[in-house]
C-alpha cells in the first residue's frame, strides 16, 4: 500500500505540471484557431458583398442582404478569440494587440458596430447606400489590420 500511494504521489507530482503547461498550449492554440475561424467566415461573407459593390459580380440584393446579416452576426465572435498570451504560436496577430488592448477592442467595435449599420442600411435597398456604408466598414478591417496582423 505505502509503495503504492507514494507511486501515486510521484506519479501526480511528476505529471501535472506538464499537464497543466499541455493544456494551456492547446487553449492557446483552440483560440488562434477560434479566432482565425471567425475571420475567415466573415471574409467568406465579406468578399461577395465587395464584388457586388465593385461591379465583378451581378448586383443582388436578397444575397448582399444574407451576406449582411450574416457579417453583422459574425462580427462580435473574434474578439474572444484573443485571450491573454496567445501572441504566439501559429498566428498572425501581433503582440501590440496586447499592449494595447484599449484600442484594439475600440478597433473591433467599431467594426462591429459599422457591420451592425451595413445590415440595417442594406435592408432598405438603396444600392448607393449600401455601397457607400460597405466602404465604411471595410476601412474598419483595414484600419485594424494595418496595426495589429503581420503581413502574410
Ligand atoms: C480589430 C481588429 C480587426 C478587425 C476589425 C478585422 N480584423 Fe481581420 N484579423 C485581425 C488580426 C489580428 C488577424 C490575425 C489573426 C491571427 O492570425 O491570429 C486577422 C486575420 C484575418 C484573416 C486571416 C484569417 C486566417 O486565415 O488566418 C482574414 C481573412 C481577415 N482577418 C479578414 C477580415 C475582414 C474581412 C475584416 C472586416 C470585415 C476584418 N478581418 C476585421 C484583426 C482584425
């Protein structure tokens, strides 16, 4: 028995620590993931819109509007993905993000919230409208993207 337990002990000593280190790794890599997910759905959606505002694809409004509203609803999901130490590994984000995370949340909010106008603006159908407010929220991406995401 006494063999037995201080086995078990040195065996719990010995291996949690790694463990522990074992699963923040993959948190950390679960939210590199998480996030470039998001940012990848939204560009799915977000891409379409800009060939119709560009003229390369078919002016539709009933698509334009699905690809609104689904933008609009994905927009609020990559900053969860950008939790504290995950500047490294696989990712693109910079560490400034950290640094200054006051900004970076504003930056994504405002993206969220010109998002949030696209799909209220493409509801009443106005092409200039939208094309203009389409403009508007890509420069969010940009202006976010410009600081804060290493060049590929
Ligand atoms: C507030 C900042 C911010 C905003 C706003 C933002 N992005 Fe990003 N985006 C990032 C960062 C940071 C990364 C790098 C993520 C990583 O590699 O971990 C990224 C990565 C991406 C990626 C690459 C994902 C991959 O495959 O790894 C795409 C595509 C993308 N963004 C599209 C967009 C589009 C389109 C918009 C606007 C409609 C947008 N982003 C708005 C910060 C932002």
């Amino acid at each position: 028995m006494n063999i037995l337990k201080t086995v078990a002990v040195f065996i719990l000593i010995s291996v949690t620590p790694q463990t522990i280190a074992h699963d923040q790794g993959d948190t950390i890599e679960q939210a590199i993931s998480y996030r470039q997910s998001a940012f990848r759905m939204i560009a799915w959606h977000f891409k379409p819109m800009g060939g119709m505002v560009k003229g390369k694809v078919d002016w539709n409004l009933a698509h334009f509007q699905g690809h609104a509203n689904a933008v609009a609803a994905l927009a609020r999901l990559p900053i969860n993905g950008f939790i504290p130490d995950s500047d490294f590994g696989d990712t693109h984000a910079k560490s400034i993000i950290w640094e200054e995370a006051d900004d970076f949340a504003e930056k994504m909010q405002a993206f969220v919230d010109q998002a949030s106008n696209l799909q209220e603006i493409a509801q009443n159908g106005d092409r200039d409208q939208i094309s203009d407010q389409f403009i508007q929220t890509a420069r969010t991406c940009k202006s976010c993207h410009k600081k804060y995401r290493e060049k590929n």
